[in-house]
C-alpha cells in the first residue's frame, strides 16, 4: 500500500520503520521544517524495551543512555531527605528511574536513522485536511497540494489535528489530571549531579532537576492546580508562559531563581497540561490514529514512549498480515493494542499523585519523613525488584510486524 504518516516523532518513525519492512510505499510528512530531535528526558519500560530490542536498536538506545542514578527528594538547602535508585537487577520492575533512560531527541533520530530508501520524509509540510471513500484517502497538504493514498496515519502527538478531523465537533478527548509542566534546559553547575532531584513547595507546587549531559541540566516546574485560567496558559506564545510560570513559582525556595533566570537562555521551553487521550475508535474509514494521538497515557504513566514503540509494532504488524483487508487490520490493531493502553492509562490516579504534592508545609514535612523512611528501610528497590509484572502489566507483544520475505 501507499500510507501517509502525519507526524516524525517517536511513534511515526517506528511505524515507518515497521511498514517499509512490510514492503509499504512510506511517506512521513512532519510540519516542522526538519526533524524535532530534542525535547526532554524520557525513558523506556517494559514492553517498549521489547518493542526496541524487536527493531534491533537497543544496543544503539544504550550507546545514547543518560547516566541517571536514581532520584533524591531534597529540602530547601538541597540536602536529600530521600534517594530512591534505579532498579539495575534485569529483575522486578523499573523504579521511578529507568534503566533506560535517553533524551527524546536522541531516540528519535535513532529512529529516524533506521529508516531507509523505501521511508520519503517530507519536511516543512502539514496534513491540513482529507477526504476519504472505499478506495482511497485523498490528503490536502499545506503547501497546497492534494495526494491520494491508501490510509493516513495520525502519529502527530497529544495534540493530533488528525484526531480532531476524525472526532464530532466539540468532543473532549482528554481526561486530566488536574496537574500542569513546563520544562527547559539550564547551564549545568557543579553540584548537578547524578541524581535526579525532585523539591517539593507549598501549593503543590514540584521543581525537578536532572542533568543529562556534562553542559546542561534539565528543569521542570509541576504545578497541582485545575483553573481555567492555567489550562489556557499553554496556548498563549512562549514568553507569556514563562512569566506566568515565574510568577507561580518566585517565592518556592531552594534553586528556584536560578532556574527562571535560565528561561530566557534555554534553546526551548515547553508547556503542557498533563492529560491522557480517552478516544472511544482508533480508526475510521482509511484514517487510523498511532502512539499519543491514539492514546497518550502522560508522563506519570511512565510509559508514554513505550506506548508509542509498542503501538507502532502492533499497528504495522496488523497491516502487514492483512494488506488486502484494511478494515480487519485496524479493527485488530485496535483490539490486540487495548488490553495494554487500559492498563499504562489506568495507572494513573490522580488522587495518588496529590500525595506526592501537597498543599501544606506539614504535608510536604510528612511526605518527607514517610518517603526518608522507606528508603531506609529499602522498601522501594524491595518492591521494584520483586515485583512480577512492569508498568504495561503481563500483556505481551504479538508475533513481529516484519515479514520473512520482505
């Protein structure tokens, strides 16, 4: 078939990578005028390691690993009154640090470099509309041109305009979780070490530190808060966010002014509500919907990009198998991939992520003693190691995407 894959991130790439395998005539077109390859730390878990591992690029992910120990939760002098470390056994699950932890640009230009002759990328081009029959999908590009395909994949993020085309007028895709993000880099110092650094302030308000290479250090600010006037924040333009961030978090103590002095300087910034994508169909017609477009599981899933690798692998693998019946590929892409997407979405609750930001020094205090606690007591690496099932729960990855002959 001739598909279209609207999106060059995490999820686009590894399904460009799977369906070129499967002898598919590939073209990725991507709104941005090169490759996005950058962003922040994001790791690998679970099923998404066996998605990598199937491509035959976990050896290149671990050449690129960012060197995190574990995570410290600090007080306002910057001494750690916890460390949780990374579970490094091959046993158990992940703890809050990966084993494979890797910056996104990174991951994606691995990804992106996988793909050979038979993937077209095109850059500096959107997918601004479509029309769809029984045969074919024609797509209206933002250059003006239109093109006829064989199906159109929505790989284009949390955000997808695929998705918005695809769902009635008005419909709300998204279930919050009432918690907001913005993050960008700093000049690195010398006491940025290893480990990842997570204060807490008054407010649940949360400030994060991580260094990812010897020049430069990572920053996120985490605000608990449902008002319509910070959901609105993330669509206004850039130096309109990082005041209002300012302002938010002036008074939070510990590093806090050296990291908004750094706003100005970084080479991006990024805001977000944190929200998962709850859609009831993946798919309609000759349109299919990949990765977060489909069904964004957050940050606090630990799973998104893993998500993105495993749905890339399921999706290809269904069009692989039956390239003669499009309809019966989609309906089981999207039966064999739910099992998975019900359980990394669902280990979500908001209600628990409350408890690790609380409103109140005393709670902050508490956490503190409680956390301090059980990491003297190594009942964190106890869990991680022993535990029998990672993130994505026991549901396994079907047999591979690729075809012997091909």
């Amino acid at each position: 078939m001739k598909i279209l894959i609207a999106g060059a991130g995490v999820a686009g790439e590894a399904l460009a990578f799977w369906l070129s395998r499967g002898g598919h005539d590939v073209v990725v077109a991507e709104r941005f005028p090169e490759l996005r390859a950058y962003g922040a730390q994001v790791d690998l878990r679970g099923q998404g390691i066996d998605a990598a591992k199937a491509m035959g690029l976990l050896d290149e992910i671990r050449a690129k690993l960012v060197d995190e120990a574990g995570v410290a939760f600090v007080d306002a002098t910057g001494k750690p009154r916890a460390t949780i470390m990374a579970n490094t056994s091959d046993r158990g699950r992940q703890s809050l640090t990966s084993e494979y932890e890797i910056m996104r640009g990174d991951l994606v230009r691995i990804l992106h470099n996988a793909n050979g002759a038979g993937v077209e990328h095109r850059f500096g081009v959107s997918v601004d509309g479509f029309d769809q029959d029984e045969r074919t999908v024609t797509a209206h590009f933002s250059d003006g041109t239109a093109e006829e395909f064989d199906l159109l994949v929505g790989a284009d993020g949390q955000g997808s305009r695929i998705r918005r085309a695809l769902l009635p007028e008005g419909h709300d895709p998204y279930w919050r979780t009432g918690i907001h993000m913005a993050y960008w880099f700093v000049p690195r110092i010398a006491s940025d070490s290893r480990i990842r650094d997570t204060y807490l302030a008054p407010g649940g308000r949360q400030i994060m530190r991580r260094s990812h290479n010897a020049t430069e250090t990572q920053v996120y600010f985490v605000q608990r808060e449902t008002s319509a006037e910070f959901s609105a924040i993330h669509r206004r333009p850039v130096e309109e966010q990082q005041a209002f961030w300012a302002g938010r978090f002036a008074d939070a103590g510990w590093q806090v002014q050296r990291f908004i002095d750094g706003m100005a300087g970084s080479p991006f910034f990024y805001s977000q509500e944190i929200a998962q994508v709850r859609i009831g169909s993946w798919s309609t017609g000759r349109v299919v919907l990949a990765g977060d477009a489909a069904h964004c599981a957050s940050p606090y899933s630990g799973m998104g990009i893993s998500g993105g690798l495993v749905g890339a692998y399921v999706l290809a693998g269904q069009i692989n198998r039956h390239p003669g019946d499009l309809s019966a590929a989609l309906a089981n892409y999207e039966s064999e991939q739910r099992p998975f997407v019900d359980e990394i979405q669902g280990g979500v609750n908001p209600k628990i992520l409350s408890l690790g930001m609380p409103s109140t020094r005393l709670g902050i205090d508490t956490f503190l003693a409680v956390t301090g606690l059980a990491t003297a007591l190594h009942i964190p690496g106890l869990v991680a190691r022993f535990a029998k099932e990672d993130r994505g729960g026991a549901w396994q990855l079907p047999p591979s995407p690729a075809l012997s002959d091909h």
